[in-house]
C-alpha cells in the first residue's frame, strides 16, 4: 500500500516512519522543555500526546498536497490568489485541531470541549506552520517536475532539430548525384549509346537501393560499401580503364555504424578531381580499419594533387562539406574528415567516426 503526495507515491511504511520521526522528536522537546521547568510526566505521555497531533496530520497531508495542486502559489504572488490558500490552511488546521481533540477524549478524563481548548491554546500555532510546511513541500516538487520536464522536452527539441538538420543533409547529396550522373550519361549519348543505356540501367538499380538501405541516419559498413559498388559500376562504365578501383576493408569493420552515403561523395569528388579533370589512367583506393575507439576509413586518388582551394569545404563543394557538417551532428568532436597530400603523387580523404557495431543481418549484395 502506497500513499500519494501529488506525482509522487510512498511506501506506507516508510510514510508512517517518516511521521513517527517527526513525532518523536516533538515528544522529545516537550519533555525536555517541562524538564526545564522543573515538572515532567511519564515519557509515554508525551509520546502519546506528540504521536495524537503527528499522526492526524499524516492522515490530512495528501488533502493539503491536493489543495496546492488544484490551487497553486506562482511567482510573482499575487495577492488575489492567495486568499484561496489561506482559507485552505485555516480550515486544515481547524480540522487538524478537531481530529485530536476528539481522538484525546478516548485517552484523557476530560471531555471534547476542554480537549478543543488545549488543542487550539497548544498546538493551533504549529498546525498552521506544518499546513504551510506542507505547501512548501508540494509547490517545491512541482517547481522540480516542472523543471524536469522542460529540460526533456528541451532535449528532444535539440535532438528533433538535430535530426531535421541531417535530413537536410542527407537529401542534399541525392540530387546532387543525380544531376552528376545524368550529365555524364547526356554527354555519353553521343559518344556510346550502349554505354549510356548501361549507366542509367545501374542508376536505376542504385536509386532503388537507395530506397531501400538508407531508411535511418547510420548503417553498416557491409551496406555502404554496397551502395558504393555500385556507383562504382557506373563510374567504370563512364571511364572503362582509365579508372581502377581497389577496396582495402578490414573484416572487423564490416558491421560498423557509418552515416549512409558517407562515402559515394567522397569517391565522386576523387573521381572528379582526378581522372574527371586529368588526362592518363587513375587509381581510386578505399580502405577501412579500426583505430582504437575509431574506424577510419581512407579514400585515396593517385592521380591529383591539394590545391589550397581544395583544402576548404568550399573548394570540394556539397561532397566535402557535407560530409564534415553531417559528421558534426552526428558524432560531434569524434567525427572527423580531412584532406592530405600522400607521396608521391594524390590525395587521401581521412575520416574518422566512433567504432560502433551494428547488430543487423547481412543485406542482399546487389549485382550489376
């Protein structure tokens, strides 16, 4: 059995122990005081007498906890609201008075009347400091819900946002590789029409897949490196031997968590920045390990060079920056990206997530 203090519920155990502290400790003043004053009575009496006062308002402290939550104090008082809770405690406090008096005519010779007169000379005073006690207590624990509660709904307004913004992201890279893709499948329709219809037969088959890996924010590296399969396929299409690829992946890292689409931006701006805007063959490397608390994963251009515009989010455009906003959102300080020269000739694009393995069953590879 549990008694109910507003939101909150306690043990009646635990609620009587409370009370019975409480009445011991009052019991215990009233005989020390007498002691003082040179005449005392058994200390049963006084606990009986303290354990009378105590326990009736035990019983009346959820009735008080209700009045201050259908009638509570806010700041700034207001004088006009008051008025309600001081009639509140008033009448508690009567009621309180009257209860005792009543109960102490079954213990004492003396009837209600004399037993009323006491109460109110004795006890009146500190009834309506406990009634009051009360309302403290109550308006300090909803002051303290209240508080909770803003600070969740705070949180989740952040997290909401925080999502809508890696959505924005998110979106932003599928049209950006659309209109890629099909520029070069345009400028291809003169040159190769079997080509051509090959691109666009692998662009349909990677917009569905598209459709039906990317549903969450993160997925396994196994399901990224599916995606970027086949982007690849129709970069090789486009560049038939000029372009090599070569994809390094440790086996422990295949069930890691990484931002879906993580990595076709960053293998379009190698591909573009290298064999894109140079002549002779190219060689685009992919590799994944873990680095203690880290999977870093590289992608290397052997056929370009860092210019210092280059090195800016801005010099590589959505691909880039994106990559580096959407690592920031999602992992904050831990997601990394950056840009380096490698010897003796190309770029390496470095990024860096928390080393984080997804539970998920192994999804269908899709052949092209």
């Amino acid at each position: 059995m549990k008694v109910r203090l507003g939101n909150t519920q306690i043990g009646m155990g635990r609620y009587v122990g409370l009370w019975s502290v409480v009445a011991l400790v009052f019991a215990w003043q009233g005989y020390m005081r007498d002691d003082l004053l040179g005449h005392t009575w058994d200390f049963s009496d006084y606990m009986r007498w303290s354990a009378i006062q105590w326990y009736t308002w035990a019983a009346l402290a959820p009735l008080v906890f209700r009045l201050g939550e259908h009638y509570p104090i806010r700041i700034p008082l207001r004088l006009t609201e008051l008025w309600i809770p001081l009639l509140g405690s008033a009448g508690m406090t009567g009621l309180a008075l009257l209860i005792g008096a009543f109960i102490s005519t079954f213990t004492e010779p003396s009837g209600l009347a004399e037993q009323w007169r006491q109460f109110v000379g004795q006890h009146a005073a500190t009834g309506l400091l406990t009634c009051w006690a009360l309302f403290a207590i109550q308006q300090a624990m909803r002051f303290r819900e209240e508080k909770a509660r803003g600070e969740l709904e705070a949180s989740q307004l952040e997290s909401e946002l925080a999502q809508s913004r890696l959505q924005v992201l998110r979106t932003q890279l599928q049209p950006h590789f659309l209109f890629n893709t099909m520029h070069a499948i345009a400028t291809l329709l003169h040159e190769d029409v079997t080509s051509a219809e090959d691109m666009l037969l692998r662009l349909s088959e990677l917009l569905r897949a598209f459709l039906e890996e990317c549903q969450g924010q993160e997925i396994t590296l196994r399901q990224e490196l599916v995606l970027l399969d086949l982007y690849l396929g129709i970069q090789r299409t486009r560049f038939k031997d000029r372009l090599d690829t070569r994809i390094y992946i440790s086996p422990d890292t295949l069930s890691c968590a990484v931002p879906s689409l993580i990595l076709q931006p960053i293998v379009e701006n190698a591909i573009r920045h290298g064999i894109g805007e140079r002549v002779g063959n190219d060689c685009v490397e992919i590799e994944s390990r873990r680095d203690g608390d880290s999977l870093v994963i590289e992608v290397r251009n052997r056929n370009s060079s860092l210019d210092p515009a280059e090195s800016t989010p801005e010099g590589h455009g959505i691909g880039l920056s994106n990559t580096r906003l959407r690592l920031s959102e999602l992992y904050g300080s831990a997601g990394q990206v950056d840009l380096q020269m490698i010897w003796p000739k190309g770029v390496v694009c470095r990024i860096r997530v928390p080393y984080q393995v997804i539970d998920e069953d192994e999804p269908e590879v899709v052949e092209v």
